[in-house]
C-alpha cells in the first residue's frame, strides 16, 4: 500500500510566536555553573536505593524459567518437582498466568498478543517460559531446574529476508495472518518520480545495520505487593516512563490505575533499556497476587542479555540516491527492512521517528519510504539510544560517501552543497517536519577547523605507505530536538494513522515549607544524568537561594501528574520550562505575603540572597523562611481573596504545531524545537557544554555506543535451536572503559543560529548549534595490537580496501552516535 | 545466576586441606581466587556438592627464590606477580604476560594456582610456564610429585591432576644473561582472554640465537610449544629475514581452535605476527 503526502508549505505565521518566560541573558548565579552534583554523594556512598535495595516484610524472590529453544511448541510442563522443593511458595506457567493476567501492554497496532509468560509457544532463546516465587532467589533458580519442559522445535527464522516469505509453522504468530510481516507499507512524499526523472546518477547501495543494544549497570526490576483488601498494588520499579504510561500494567493485571502506585526508585543506566519496564512490574504483580506476598523480581544478567526490551534497530536498507552530475541530492527512495524480533511492542515507533529527520541536513527534494517490518526468533526490538534515528543518519552518511566516491567528489564537498542554507530556514522537509533555525555550513566549517583534516590527511598518507588501514570518515548529522509521541505512533496502522497529534508533556510541583526549603517534584525517577542539579540550579537562581535549600523529590504516580519523562534528550529541555513556570508562580505569591508582611509594595521587593528585601535598600529584608513560615501558620493574619491561595503545579506540554491543513496524513512528527525552546532562559539546565561537570561523560558515551555496536553483529545475534545461541550472548563483547574509541573530541557552542528578535526585541529562540568532533583511534584502543591488519584482510589489496570501507562505515557511526551525545550536535567528524 | 546448593570447608592448614580433598574425592573443589570457578557455579556449569576453600591455607602465597628457581605458591596472587620485582627481574616473561591478565579486581583474587589448574587454552600463563620450562608441585595427602610444565596440560579445561590431588608451588628456573623475553597477545578488549597470545624467550650468545623457546595460547591445548619453530631459530642471527620465516612457521605449526571472536584462519594469521613481534622484541631485549 502506498500514501502519497504532497509537499507542504507552511502558512505564513507557522512557527508560532515565542512563549520564552525569560530572555536570554548572560550572569547567572547558578545556571551553567560546574557545581557538584546533588546526586553524587548517596550514589558514590551506595546509598542510591536501586529495586535491589527495597525490601518489604514477608517479600519473597522470583526467577524466571527461560527458553532455551529459539522456537518451538511446549507441549507439556511438568513443575511438581519445583512445587515440592522446601521454601518455593508458587510456581506459574504461562497458561496459569494467562489465567489471571491478560496480555502485556503494546504500542503496535494491530497488536502482536504477548504475555508475560509465554503461552503454548515460545518464539526467542531467552523467552521466560515459567516462573517461580521461593524465599529467595537462590531457591527460585533451584526450582526452575526442577521444571521440566518438553518442546516441540518449529523452523527457526533469523534472516530478515527471509523472513518475508515464511510460510507454515516458521509463521511466528499464525493467529494474525500467514507470515511474518508484522507491517508493510509504502509512503511518499514529495514528487519522487519527477526528481529521479531528473537525475544524472543514481547512487544505490545495499546497506546493513546490525543489532545492539543498551547494557545497563542495574538491570530491569520490580517489587511489587498486592493487597487484597483493597486489591491495590504497590510497585517498586525503575522505569522511566512511569507517570507516563505506568497505567498501562494495571490494565495487563485487570486493575483501575486507581488501584496501582508506582513508586520510582534510582535507576541504574537506561538509554532505553529502563524506559518501560512493563514486562518486570507485570510479571511481579502477577506473582504477588498468585503467591499472596510482595514480590522482588530482578533480571539477573542472562535474563536482561537474553529477554531485554532495549535491542535497537536491525534494518537492511535498499537504498538509491538520484542526484545531479554535480553532486546535489534530488531525492532519496529506499527499501527497508527491519526485523523487530518475536514480538512488536512498540510497532513501528523507530520509523517514524527516522521520518522525523529523514533528510538530515540536506536539501533532498523528495522522500519515498517502503517499510517492512518483519518478525523473527529473536529477542524483541525495544527503545534503544537513538531510537532508529541514529541509523536514518548513518544510511544518509553512507549514502553521501557513496556519492561522492561515484562522482568523484570530495565527501565534504558534496555534503557543503547540500546542506540547507541558514537564509532558507523554517525549512519543512519532505515528510512535513519543520526545522526551524540552524546554520549547518558554519557548524561544518568551524569543525573541519578542529579537526584539521589537512593533518590528518598527511597522516593518513603516511600511514597507508606503512601498509596500516587509516580512513578518514566525515558525517554531517541533523538531530532533531525533544519528541512528542505523535512522531512515534503515526506510522501504526494500515488505513489511517493510529494516532493524530499528540503532547508528551512534562510536569512538576513546586512548594515551599514553613522553613522555607523549596521542595520540587519531577515526574520522572533518577536516571543517572543529573534531573536535581539541574532543577537545584533552576530554583535557586529563580528564588535567589543557596542550592542547599531546595530539595528534589520524584513523584510515584498516585501524587505525580503526567510526565512524559527522560527518553530521548527531552527532559530537561522540557522540565526546565515547567520549573521556571512554576518558580514565578510562587515567586509572585511569595512576593505578595513578603508585601503584606513589610508593609512595602511587592514592585519595590526583590528576592536576595535568600531574603526577600526592599529595592535599593540594604538590610530592609526578611529572610525567605520567615515569610513561608508566616505564610503556612498566621495565614488568618492574610488578607482574604485569591491572591493568598494558590499552589503552583505547572505541566509544560509540548505545544502541537498547528494543523496540517493538508488533511488526513500522517503527522511524522513537526520539529517541536518553537515550542519548547522559548520556556529556556538560555543556558538554562544544559548550560554551556564547556562547563558542565555532567556533560562530557555523555559525550564520551557516544562514540563509545557506535563503537559498541560496530561488529558485525547480524553474525551474532543468531539464536540456535540447541540454546548455544543463549551461551554465545553472554560472550558478546560490551565495550569498557577502555576499549573508548574516542581520544579527544571537541565541542562548541555556536552563534545563535537565529539573529531574528521577536516583538519585545529578545532574541527569537534560545538555543544553539553545537558540534561535537570526535578523533575515534580504532587500532589504538589497544596499543599493542597488530597495527591495521584486521581479519584476513590485510594481505591483498582488496582487503585494505575492504578494511577501509569498514573503517569509513564505522567512522560514520561513531559519528551519528557522536552527533547524539548532545541533543542539539549537529555536525561531527570521525576521523580513524 | 546463582549457584545450586554446596557444602563449603574452610581447611586452616596445607594437611588439612589435603584431608578434605581426599575425603571429597570427585565431589570436592578447590575454592582459591574463585574468579573462574564462581562464574561457572553462577552459571551451573558446575555443581561442585563441597567447596575446600585455600585462601586460609598459611604459606601458599609465597613468592621467593630458591637456588637457581623462582617459586611461586599456588595461592599467589596475579595483582602480587604482577607487582613483583623478583617476577620482574627473574621471569620477565611472566611479568611481561601478566599485564595482559584479567582486570584489576580479577588479579587482586585471582591466583597462580587457579589459573593454571582450571587450564584455559586462551590463558596466558600456561604458554608462559610451558616455554619458561617451568615445574609444578603437586601433593595429595598420601605423596607429592612434580610435573613438568608442558606435561602438566593436557587439553582444554584438562591437566594431570589426578584425584585428590592439588598445587601447591609452581618452579621457574631463573632468567639467564643473554635471555630476552617478551609476550604479544591479541584479544578483543583489554583484559579478555586471548584470541591468541604468543609468548617467546632467546638466549642469544656471539650473535647467535643459542636458545628459543615459544609459548602460545589462545590455541586447542593450553601451554602449547612450538618446538619445529624453536628448532629452525637455533644458529640463525635473528635477523629480520630468520624471524619472517619463523613467523610464518609459526603461523603452519599452531593448531588452533575456532573460538567464537576469532576463526582458525584469523588465529594463524594473529600468531605469525605477533610472533614476529615477539621474536623482534625478545632478541632486542637480549643484548
Ligand atoms: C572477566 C574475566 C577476565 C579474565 N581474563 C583472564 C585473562 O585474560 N587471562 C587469564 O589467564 N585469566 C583470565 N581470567 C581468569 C582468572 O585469571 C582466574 O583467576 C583464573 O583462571 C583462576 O584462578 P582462581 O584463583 O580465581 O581459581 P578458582 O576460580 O578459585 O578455581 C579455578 C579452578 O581451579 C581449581 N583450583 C584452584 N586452585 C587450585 C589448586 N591450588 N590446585 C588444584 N586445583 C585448584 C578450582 O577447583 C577450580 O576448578 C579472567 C577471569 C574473568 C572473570
């Protein structure tokens, strides 16, 4: 099935006006500032409180059974050895769970059923096939060897391709049709016929793009109590999204989001792995119900490895660039192919995504998209960093590069005339998203400047005269700023798209005590970035007052509001907004009682130092505690009327961008940057990148996860019937501290990109173009090891070819990664 | 990921723990850095009914010379080898290799005696006391005996032990004037196991090569010698030519196993050249 989408033109007025709350300016006492992390001492002391440190009275431990057959019927489970060994309370199979538990939550539409615990089939080494609860973990996994389970191997389908035309018992999931495409689709945009009519060269080229994923310190894990009194739950967990779509495990167990609290614990590494957790807090409720006590259930290393919810994209592209003779791009057509794994929980979410920005930083005229999403043996795709768009990055680099060696142009030449010229922003590109400011071609030069490509090009020629395999590789990556769901979700579907617009919203709630500390509430947990120093540094310039007097707490979701939270470099770019919103609200009601109490006129007060004091007049002040604690006890001393009582809560949603009058298309998502940009007071929570004690950690990360998923891992992810599929993952090399590929990098803040002012003459938009430059050593992550010869290669001159074109591939993912390590990067350069 | 029921003993003495090794028989395991053996009860791998833990046993960490040897007790730590001077100045080969073992908090618990008990054809210490002509002592609570290094391993995960039987010291003879050493490894990551590991010792006397002896691991067997290699290398000057050929002898002698980082073709083509590399440095090291 094919959509077409006519090119868009945005209204005159599209972009709208700015809700900026503060103007940029400079000085600030403690925004941007390199001060400790508020985090830093209960984590360096061990005092984070992660799920493994939650116990409750009378809790007992789960482990979980898992398959050691990539695909097959179970024909029969026998569990009264397990049930019969001293200190087991429950064993539950997947057709006794099924009973009380209905099917875990899912984004796909049509849905692909799944269960916490597979019923009748299992479709994935690792697919937990049993569970049992016993007074400790030890005893759990002694029972789950007692469990004897007789399978009835099916075909194994691994290969994407074929995976498109299985038949008969390889179908995964027979109930939803006779094969194992989980969605087919093509979508257009823009004239793609008329432009490849037009060119001079089509460039195509197979591209590959293998499975990884997330490797979180602390793995997935829950601690979940059930009361039956009252039929409530009470769940311990560290997902990410748990004021967001938390709601969604009561609806798995049967139960009103009344009657489930998730309560957030410190969550120990995510970059997607820790975004849902719906199959831990499912599973858990479901056993503290059957066994009638709390519950702790925590992956252990082989269950987060084999039965994770973090693998990323794994895509076979076809892909075909028409450009003119002189290089420029005139429309990008590709197939791809990507397989999901056994099951779809997120559907399609990857691509849309990948629409968002489909284009990069490059003028291509027109878009044509084919999508096949296919089911396979393997462990099911989840969030992973970059969420499918870092590979839309990598497939243009590659494409790029495969340009200019077709043309025999120089790669950076090519990419410098395509890019989209600051004059022509707003810039819609093909698949409707809005970019709304930016000066790519200055981002560009100023980091061929860094990185001095002259120097590196000489060593380069010395080195190839070595007979070492040194490339040099350059990527130009557009990434686009905070995401709305809608983005995500709009591709579901067959007929009509599964969502319309949508807001993904950030909350918190602000107060203070009588002591005046200000207590601030985020909807989010604590997911190792620093969500209390940034909101500490936000609320202590907003009220003038030592970073000591604010505390951060997180919402469980009986008392959080909607809060979409971290995921996708969006929370604090959102969070900081609502703060900031918030703070004036009970900055005002402050001022107000502080007004009252000195008899002065709240224009003529300003907040200082931690006191509230008269303009321009020394020691004519009140201490902010003394007027919060007259506030909460002498209230009847307060006039009557509203301006006495309110307190501040603030969501920040993320402002739909108006209509597409072109009616009834898939929104792929408008760049949301108008909106959110303006409630930052510039420098606000990301600060300036070179002063920030938590920023360069998470540049070096990025690098570090291209290099990670840099072998290639199609070889590897192949689960074998006879289970060695399950052994050889545990063998899968995570990249360490010291295999970090990236020797010295460089990142700026450059010039605002937008000289435009709005009416009040503040600048438009606070926000910049930043560029990281990474110099990825590859052969150098082990001094000592056999300069440039990489596997049976290195003898024959095809092989240093071959070797080089890997080295470029992988330069160009270090550097899409690389281009993620900030939100806003924009240009980065990989040298090998 | 946790291991199934076991008895644990905790002998305070060398008797003691022979004693509980001869009653445990086949059921028993000695527990020394458990940095292996941990590992593969978490994954059931192994499902020993008794551990005999060693780390009480008092004098079996001892590193010391005696007479033209270096000894080594079983429960030496790889961080203490790794950090030692006698090491350094008497089996600078071993020092050499140790840098490639592990990660800091393996070699604080790790142990000589576990390493080459549990005897990993990609361990390096094995190649190490195979090429360094090394001994092991060996006692039970009737006899002990000492084994020779290259005799000692006898396939992968396999060695002479007999039943009952332990480690008690590991003897190296003392590095000669004229001996240069040097280990090359290849492995995926810092601190893994080798994909391949070549371990070589020269004694070179009037420019001429009087000795050679090459270690290697990551291959089928564990503490492999490649004796037609050494053999070509005696009478050559060690000259870049000498090493090439040695290399690529090398490279056709070893019998290595596919592992699943590195194929059999790719192992051969990592031995010729770290060989070549170790060659170089050891015969430099020699002068
Ligand atoms: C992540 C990781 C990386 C590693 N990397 C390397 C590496 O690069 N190179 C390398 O060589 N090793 C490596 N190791 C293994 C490490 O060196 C182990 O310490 C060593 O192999 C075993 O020593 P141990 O003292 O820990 O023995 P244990 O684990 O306690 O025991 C190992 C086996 O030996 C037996 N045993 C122990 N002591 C004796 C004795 N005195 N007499 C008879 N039997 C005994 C035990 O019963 C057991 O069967 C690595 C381990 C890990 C976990």
């Amino acid at each position: 099935m094919t959509a077409t989408f006519p090119k868009h033109i945005p209204p005159e007025g599209y972009i709208p006006p700015s809700r900026q709350q503060e103007p940029p300016r400079e000085g600030y006492k403690y925004i941007g500032q390199n001060m400790k992390r508020v985090e830093d001492p209960r984590l360096l002391t061990g005092n984070g409180q992660y799920v493994g440190d939650i116990v409750l009275p009378k809790m007992a431990h789960a482990a979980v059974l898992r398959s050691d057959r990539a695909h097959a019927r179970i024909k029969r489970i026998d569990t009264a050895k397990a049930k019969a060994l001293a200190g087991v309370y429950l064993v539950l199979t997947g057709a006794e769970a099924k009973t009380m538990t209905g099917p875990t939550a899912q984004f796909a539409s049509p849905p692909v059923v799944q269960y916490c615990l597979a019923v009748e089939r299992v479709r994935h080494v690792g697919e937990a096939v049993a569970a049992v609860v016993a007074e400790s973990r030890y005893v759990a996994e002694d029972a789950c060897e007692l469990i004897e389970v007789e399978y009835e191997d099916l075909p194994v389908v691994v290969d994407p391709e074929a995976a498109m035309t299985s038949t008969g018992d390889a179908v995964l999931h027979p109930e939803r049709g006779p094969n194992n495409i989980a969605q087919q689709r093509t979508f257009r945009f823009g004239p793609v016929d008329e432009d490849f009519a037009k060119a001079d060269v089509v460039v195509k080229r197979t591209l590959r793009w293998g499975r990884s994923g997330a490797q979180p310190l602390e793995t997935v894990g829950c601690v979940a109590a059930y009361e039956p009194g009252s039929g409530k739950f009470t769940m311990y967990t560290n997902s990410s999204f748990l004021n967001y779509v938390g709601w969604l495990v009561g609806a798995s167990l049967g139960v009103p989001a009344s009657k489930l609290n998730l309560i957030p614990c410190m969550t120990g590494g995510s970059f997607g792995s820790k975004l849902f957790t719906h199959k831990a807090m499912t599973l858990a409720g479901t056993l503290a119900r059957a066994a009638g006590r709390p519950v702790k259930y925590l992956e252990d290393r082989i269950d987060s490895i084999t039965s994770c919810d973090n693998h990323g994209s794994d895509r076979l592209y076809r892909c075909e660039l028409a450009c003119k003779r002189d290089g420029t791009m005139l429309s990008l057509r590709f197939q791809v192919i990507d397989d999901y794994g056994a099951y779809f929980q997120f559907g399609v979410g990857t691509h849309g995504n990948s629409l968002c920005q489909i284009v990069g930083p490059y003028r291509i005229n027109s878009v044509q998209m084919e999508l096949v999403a296919v089911l396979t043996n393997k462990c099911q795709q989840g969030a992973y960093r970059g969420f499918g768009s870092e590979v839309t990055n990598w497939m243009l680099e590659r494409m790029a590069d495969a340009a200019a060696d077709e043309l025999a142009l120089d790669p950076v030449e090519l990419r410098r005339k395509n890019l989209i010229q600051p004059d022509q922003f707003p810039y819609v590109i093909p698949s409707g998203n809005i970019y709304d400011s930016g000066n790519y071609p200055a981002v560009l030069e100023e980091a061929l400047r860094i990185a001095d490509l002259p120097q590196w090009k000489k060593l380069r020629a010395e080195a190839r005269a070595q007979g070492r395999c040194v490339g040099i590789g350059v990527a130009t990556c557009q990434e686009r700023s905070v995401f709305s769901a809608t983005e995500f979700w709009s591709l579901n579907g067959t007929e009509n798209p599964g969502f319309t617009l949508t807001s993904s919203p950030e909350s918190t709630q602000l107060r203070i005590d009588p002591t005046g500390t200000i207590h601030v509430t985020l909807g989010s947990p604590c997911w190792g970035n620093s969500p209390e120093t940034m909101a500490t540094q936000i609320v202590a310039e907003q009220f003038q007052v030592d970073p000591s007097q604010v505390n951060v707490v997180y919402a469980d979701t009986q008392s959080g509001f909607n809060s979409t939270g971290p995921g996708g470099s969006r929370f604090t770019v959102m969070i900081a907004g609502a703060i900031v919103g918030a703070a004036k609200r009970v900055k005002d009601k402050l001022l107000r009682v502080a007004g009252h109490m000195m008899e002065t006129d709240v224009a003529d007060l300003e907040l200082r130092d931690g006191k509230i004091g008269v303009k321009g007049v020394p020691g004519k002040e009140k201490p902010l505690g003394e007027v919060a604690l007259f506030a909460h006890y002498f209230r009847l001393n307060l006039p009557e009327g509203d301006d006495f009582r309110e307190r501040a809560r603030r969501e920040l949603r993320v402002r739909p961008p108006a209509h597409d009058d072109a009616g009834g298309r898939p929104q792929p998502s408008r760049d949301l940057l108008p909106d959110h940009g303006q409630h930052v007071p510039r420098g606000a929570g990301r600060g300036r990148p070179e002063d920030r004690q938590d920023v360069h950690p998470r540049l070096r990360c990025g690098p570090r996860r291209g290099h990670g998923r840099e072998p290639d891992d199609a070889r590897r992810a192949h689960p074998r019937r006879d289970g060695a599929g399950h052994r050889h993952r545990a063998l899968r090399e995570v990249p360490l501290r010291r295999e970090r590929p990236a020797r010295d990098r460089d990142v700026r803040r450059l010039p605002d990109p937008d000289a435009r002012r709005d009416a009040a003459g503040d600048p438009r938009r606070a926000r910049r173009d930043a560029l990281a430059v990474h110099r990825v050593r590859h052969q150098g992550r082990r001094r000592r090891r056999p300069d440039g010869r990489a596997r049976s290669a290195h003898a024959s001159g095809r092989g240093r070819a071959l070797v080089l074109r890997r080295a470029l591939r992988r330069a160009a993912a270090h550097a899409a990664q690389g281009a993620r390590a900030r939100a806003r990067g924009r240009a980065a350069i990989g040298v090998r | 990921m946790k291991p199934p029921p076991f008895e644990y003993v905790r002998p305070g003495s060398l008797p003691e723990a022979l004693d509980a090794l001869a009653r445990h028989g086949a059921t028993g395991r000695i527990l020394a850095g458990g940095q292996s053996l941990v590992p593969m009860m978490n994954l059931r791998l192994v499902k020993p009914a008794v551990l005999i833990d060693i780390n009480r046993v008092p004098g079996l960490a001892e590193i010391r010379v005696d007479g033209g040897e270096l000894v080594i007790g079983a429960l030496a730590r790889h961080a203490a080898l790794l950090g030692s001077a006698l090491v350094r100045k008497h089996c600078p080969l071993m020092a050499d290799a140790y840098r490639w073992v592990g990660h800091g908090p393996i070699r604080n618990r790790g142990t000589l005696g576990g390493n080459i008990s549990h005897a990993d054809p990609a361990s390096e210490m094995p190649a190490v006391l195979a090429a360094c002509d090394a001994t092991i002592g060996v006692r039970s609570a009737k006899q002990s005996r000492t084994i020779p290094a290259a005799g000692f391993f006898t396939g992968a995960l396999a060695t002479a032990l007999a039943e009952g039987e332990m480690v008690t010291e590991i003897r190296v003879p003392l590095a000669q004037p004229g001996q240069g050493a040097a280990w090359e490894e290849a492995a995926n990551r810092k601190g893994d196991f080798a994909m391949a590991g070549v371990g070589v010792l020269v004694t070179v006397a009037g420019g001429k090569c009087t000795h050679a002896a090459i270690g290697v691991a990551g291959m089928a067997k564990p503490g492999t010698r490649l004796s037609a290699t050494e053999k070509r290398l005696v009478g050559t000057a060690l000259d870049a030519a000498a090493i090439a050929a040695a290399a690529r002898a090398a490279r056709e002698e070893v019998r290595p196993s596919t592992s699943y980082h590195a194929d059999a073709t790719y192992k051969r083509e990592l031995v010729e050249t770290l060989a070549a590399r170790a060659l170089a440095a050891a015969r430099d090291r020699a002068r």
